[in-house]
C-alpha cells in the first residue's frame, strides 16, 4: 500500500526486530511493521519473521477478527487495524461469552491450516471496541494440514495457552475437560521449556534488553 511520506504515523511499539506504527492511509487507518531501523545484524532474522507473518495473513485471508494483509514488500509489512486493548490492559475477567468467542475463533484459524504458536503472551490477544476477542502478531504462526499429527499438537498448545488465559481471568468457569488439558502437557511443550525457553530468556533479555509480557497478568 503506497503512502506519502508525510502520512500522519503514531508509533504503538519499538524494539530491535522493528518499529509498528499506526499509519493514516488514504481509506483509513492500518498498521505497519517497519523494519527499516532494525540493526543490521538483526535485519535477516526480523525479515524472516515478518515474511512468516504475511504468509500466515496471506493464508487466512478473508477470516474476522484476524488482521488482514494489505501489503508485504520486504521492508514494510502493511496489515488492517483493529480497533482495541491487549488482554492485559482491558482483562475479560470473568467474562465467559469472551473465551467461549476466543475458543470459537481458534477453531476457525486451526480449520484453516494455521496455528499461532504464540499466545501465551496477552498482547497477541485483543479486546475489541464492542468485546470481541481478536489475534495478532502472527511472526511464529505455522502453515500445515490441519488433520496432521503435527499440526493437532501445535493446535492444542494453542488451546493451552488460551486456557491458561481463561484460568487467569475465569476460573470458576473452567469445564473438568479444560482442566485435563491444562495438566496434560505435550513432549513440545517440555522441551522448549528444557532449550529452547533458556536461550529466548537469555537472547532477549540480556542481549536485545527487553521483555514481553508473556505470562502476566494486568498491572493494577
């Protein structure tokens, strides 16, 4: 999507994988995933994960409360706007028509061939303006045959993560069928907590000096 240079922009986030701006188009407003500023020695990996997340926009085109692909052109990956709050900042606590929405909208993504592969984290969750639940940030989302093994794994740690959420924020709603797949956890989950987990820490916290918020709750 062609914009002037001088089209207003508001910066929503920064970090060494790129800056996301809120830019004013000419139909409106959408995001913007600039890796112009990304530090030489990180511009292929960041380039990699955005060129993953158009892949994943690109497939699930056309489904709601996901972002849309408007353009990718390997500087600049242009996605829609969605009106709203990270979980954590506008918590649906006790909400449960929310998470029953939110399981609904992972089974549709999952029918699709993708899975997310990244929503422990709150900010990938968002409360829209009327309630809604939506997803974004698709950088580590995979592509495969939903009827897979693999994919039904990655599927269900998707559900985990969305469950660990509803544990948050709804416990007294969790069904008995919930709470076994919270207990029960997979092979991939244990051994990302085994490697890969330690080398994210360290890379991102005592290399790149910053933090998500993957796992925590609402600042009072």
């Amino acid at each position: 999507m062609p914009v002037s240079n001088d089209a207003p922009t508001h910066a929503l986030k920064a970090d060494s994988f790129g800056r996301i701006l809120l830019v004013q188009g000419p139909e409106g407003p959408f995001v913007r995933r600039d890796l112009g500023a990304t530090p030489l020695w990180l511009r292929w990996p960041a380039w990699w994960l955005a060129r993953r997340e158009a892949r994943a926009l690109k497939h699930i085109h056309g489904m709601a409360d996901v972002p849309q692909l408007l353009d990718w052109n390997g500087r600049h990956l242009d996605r829609s706007f969605m009106a709203g709050d990270a979980m954590y900042q506008r918590p649906p606590r006790g909400d449960v028509a929310w998470f029953r929405a939110a399981r609904r909208l992972l089974q549709q993504l999952h029918r699709r061939g993708v899975v997310h592969n990244d929503l422990a984290k709150e900010a990938n969750w968002l409360v829209t303006e009327d309630g809604r639940p939506a997803l974004i940030d698709f950088q580590l989302a995979v592509i495969g045959d939903p009827r897979s093994r693999w994919m039904r794994l990655l599927a269900r740690e998707d559900l985990r993560h969305l469950l660990k959420h509803k544990r948050m924020y709804c416990r007294e709603s969790l069904t008995p069928v919930e709470k076994r797949v919270l207990k029960r956890t997979s092979w991939v989950r244990d051994l990302w907590f085994a490697t890969g987990k330690p080398v994210y820490r360290f890379v991102t916290r005592r290399i790149l000096h910053w933090e998500d918020n993957e796992g925590q709750s609402p600042k009072p």
